[in-house]
C-alpha cells in the first residue's frame, strides 16, 4: 500500500530524482520521452524555455553547505523569471522534509525586488502574502540576501498518471555573486555546457513506463541543483 505524500503548509509533497547527463543520454532519452509523453504546452516553438532564477543565502553559505551536506530539513527562497519577462516575477520557496520537495510561491513586483536588493524590508513585515512575511522572517534571522544569478534552457515532458514531470535542464550559466536580475544585459557566464540536469518529479508513484523509458547507461545519481553548479564557479 502507497503511502499519501504529506502536505506542508497546505502544499501537497512530492517526489523528486536527479541525475546529471550527458548530452549525448539527453539527446537518447528525449527522443524515446517524446514518443509516449507530452511536450509543456507553455514552451516555445523549440520545446524549450528559458529560466532566471536569483537565490537568496547568506555569507556564510548557509542554503548551499545545507545543500551540499544533505540536511533532511532545508529551505531555499529565490525569485524566478521566465523567458525574460521583467514583469512577471514568482517568490518562491522550495522545501525539503525527509525525501519530498514542497513549493510554495507568490507574485511580486520588479519593484519590490528591488527594494529587497536594496536591504529595504520593513515592508515585508505585515504584507498579505504569507510567503513575502516568511522570506522577511528568515532575512531577519539568518541575513539572508539575494546572492547569485542563474540562467538555464528547460525543457519539459509531462505524463498525467502520476502526475509526472521529466525536465532537462541545460545551458546553466551564473552571474556569480551579482544580484541584478532584472537587467538584461547581465553578464552570465557559462558553467559546463556538457551538462545536463535530469529531474524527474512526481506523486505518489511512478509509473512502470517512465522508469523503463528513463533506463540509460550508467548516470550518477544525485542532489545537484543549479544553484550548487553556479556557486562551484564564484
């Protein structure tokens, strides 16, 4: 019998496995993907999107040792951007209890980014959305700022029973420890553009089908996330 994934603060937990590939896996395991899953109706005419995140930490690494160290019990806060849209931002705050990831997001505005950037935050205290009150809870705490940059191309495949999301992640480039998310003409500078992150996120169960069709060569498993990447370089 399946055990129901938990919720946290109203948020369903869910399943999440990455493995690093090679461009090569990628190239195999897309064209075997795409025969029985289906492409995100929100990317474009490549099948692709592109994502900038900024992460928010403090001087003393603490989202990324966390990270690195494998706590059972983590929090990283970033503010996400799609396609470039200066003027569509999401506060974000993805979760880590035992082996399910929660998310949880809110809209903000480019402005009140930049207040945060600014160190301006007293406002935070009393707003209406939970998740703005939370990040001005954990800044106050552990000096959490916007610290670092990261650009990547997703491309996403979709399996409905299950729930099932199979994502590769690519082109993963870092602004090192520059914050200004909102300007396009930000320097980004390339990671390793032979990497691939695979992720696979679901319910409760996944489906036989998927794990067949995800079986290939010998690819390491593990925690890698973006911003990890981006911080081995600066």
């Amino acid at each position: 019998m399946k055990m129901k994934a938990m919720s946290l603060n109203g948020v369903q937990g869910r399943h999440e496995l990455k493995h690093e590939l090679t461009n090569s896996d990628c190239y195999l395991l897309r064209n075997r993907l795409k025969h029985f899953m289906e492409v995100d109706p929100h990317a474009n005419q490549d099948g692709k999107y592109l994502i900038r995140s900024v992460y928010f930490d403090n001087f003393d690494n603490k989202v990324l040792m966390q990270k690195k160290e494998g706590f059972f019990e983590r929090d990283k806060f970033r503010v996400r951007l799609y396609d470039y849209k200066m003027d569509f931002l999401n506060l974000e705050k993805k979760s880590k209890r035992n082996n399910l990831t929660y998310k949880q997001k809110c809209r903000m505005t480019p402005a009140e980014y930049e207040q945060i950037r600014r160190d301006d935050i007293n406002w935070m205290e009393q707003d209406n959305r939970p998740l703005i009150r939370d990040l001005y809870h954990q800044m106050m705490l552990f000096r959490l700022k916007p610290m670092t940059v990261v650009d990547y191309e997703r491309e996403v495949f979709i399996y409905r029973y299950g729930n099932v999301r199979v994502t590769f992640d690519g082109n993963i480039k870092t602004s090192f420890r520059n914050n200004d998310v909102l300007n396009p003409d930000l320097a980004m500078v390339e990671t390793n553009p032979e990497v691939v992150i695979l992720e696979v996120k679901y319910d409760e169960f996944l489906p036989d089908v998927i794990k067949q069709l995800l079986q290939i060569g010998d690819r390491r498993r593990g925690t890698y996330s973006k911003y990890q990447i981006s911080r081995m370089y600066g």
